[in-house]
C-alpha cells in the first residue's frame, strides 16, 4: 500500500470525528431556536418534540411587542 492509500482513511476518520463534535456543540443552538417556535404545551411535553407542529413564528412578535 502507498502512503496516499493510508492517509486517506485517517483523514476521513478525522473529518467524521470532527463533524460529530460540531453536531454536538450545536444541538443546543439548533434546540434553542425550535423551541422558540413552540406553544408552550409543546415546549413542556415529555417526551420532547424535536419539530415544531405548526411552527409559532408570533412568538417572536409578541417578544417585541411586551419590550
């Protein structure tokens, strides 16, 4: 085998490692913001929603609204 051969599976290890960690560290940013889009009842639910049904965007206008 050539060294090319060898670092070529080395190298998509490291990218797969690298993607996960990136997925993890953004879970919360991505569960932060469909939960805003949540009524309250399906924010609360156990077990926990992970898609918004319907997607509330007046939450946003009532944020700016009460300010």
């Amino acid at each position: 085998m050539s060294n090319k051969s060898l670092r070529l599976p080395g190298r998509a290890l490291k990218y797969s490692v690298l993607i996960a960690i990136a997925c993890i560290a953004l879970l919360p940013f991505y569960w932060m913001f469909i939960t805003s889009l949540k009524e309250l009842e399906q924010a609360l639910s156990v077990p926990p929603q992970w898609l918004p049904n319907p997607a509330k965007w007046s939450n946003y206008a009532l944020l700016f609204e009460k300010q």
